[in-house]
C-alpha cells in the first residue's frame, strides 16, 4: 500500500469536488483547478473525506496512487490557501520593481531583464524580496525557479537571486602569494 495514497483527504468547507472519467475539478474561495484523473485509480468523494484506491496492484497502479492523491490534495489546498515562494535578490547594485504583474529587474546585466508573470500569478515584491503565489503549485514553483535561473546565486559573495531560506555554498577566493 501506497503510504500517501491511503491517506484520505479531507475536504473543507466551501470546497466542492466533481470527479468525471477523465478529468477532477476543485473548486474554492481561491478559484478553480483541474487534476487529470489517471486511469489506474478511482477517486471516490463521500461525507466530506476523498479517498484514492488503485484498481489493482500492477506497477503503474501503484506508483499512480500516491501521485494521484498528492495532485488532489494540493489542489484542496491550493483553493482554499494558496501557495507561495519568496525569493530574495543579494547584490550591490541589484534593483526590483513590479507593475502590472511584471517584474522589472536590474541584475548587473547590460540591459534591464523583465519576467510577465503568466495567468495565475501574482508577483509582489518588498525592496529586494520577491513574492510569487498562486493557487496551483507546480506553477507557482514553476515561475519561481524561472525567476531564480535569470541571476542565480553565484559562489564566491552569494551575489544573485536565491530562494530566501537557501544555502549557498560559498568558496574561498584566490589565495595569496606567499
């Protein structure tokens, strides 16, 4: 048995949940999203809980269990909370500004570099921390690491876009000669 595809999910109120042959609808305060409903498992919504059960114990049956429960609970999730990621920008120089959820960056490059956030998204910012949230994960994440890959955070003085809360391993410099 799958240890996450066991678990049932449990539907607040103010959700509701249509489960149709080839696609799962959930839908919250937040907005609407759509979860494929895969095809070696049944998803049965019933007194407030929805359960994922595998038609059989073939490979793929397994590994869609826990993939098809997750997808659902972070749809549940993301309705009624929302996701979001912070991203901090380090370096001297380095400026963000947002308008129109588009993101105006000047990361030490040439030119200014400008992300439009896709439908979905919202982009803050606060000084040098960049907020992206949305109600669909995998997107928020998406944006996220787009953004992150425009300036990462480079080794030697950390300078760059790095997720806030995120290591980086730093290097020592040249060393002297002696």
């Amino acid at each position: 048995m799958s240890r996450i595809g066991k678990l049932p999910i449990t539907v607040p109120s103010g959700v509701t949940i249509t489960v149709d042959s080839d696609v799962i609808k959930v839908t919250g305060a937040k907005g609407e999203l759509t979860v494929p409903h895969l095809s070696d498992v049944t998803v049965t919504h019933e007194d407030g809980k929805l359960t994922v059960a595998r038609k059989d114990d073939e490979r793929i049956a397994k590994a869609q269990h826990g993939l098809q429960r997750a997808l659902l609970n972070n749809a549940v999730e993301g309705v009624t909370k929302g996701f979001e990621k912070q991203l901090e920008v380090k370096g001297v120089g380095y400026r963000v500004s947002t308008s129109n959820n588009e993101l105006d960056m000047s990361l030490g490059f040439s030119h200014p570099v400008k992300y439009k956030a896709p439908a979905g998204i919202q982009i803050i910012n606060d000084k040098m921390t960049i907020k992206v949230a949305g109600i669909d994960k995998q997107l928020v994440g998406q944006v996220a690491a787009e953004i992150r890959a425009i300036k990462k955070p480079e080794p030697y003085k950390g300078k760059g876009i790095a997720y806030v809360g995120e290591h980086i391993l730093r290097k020592a410099g040249k060393a002297g000669k002696k």
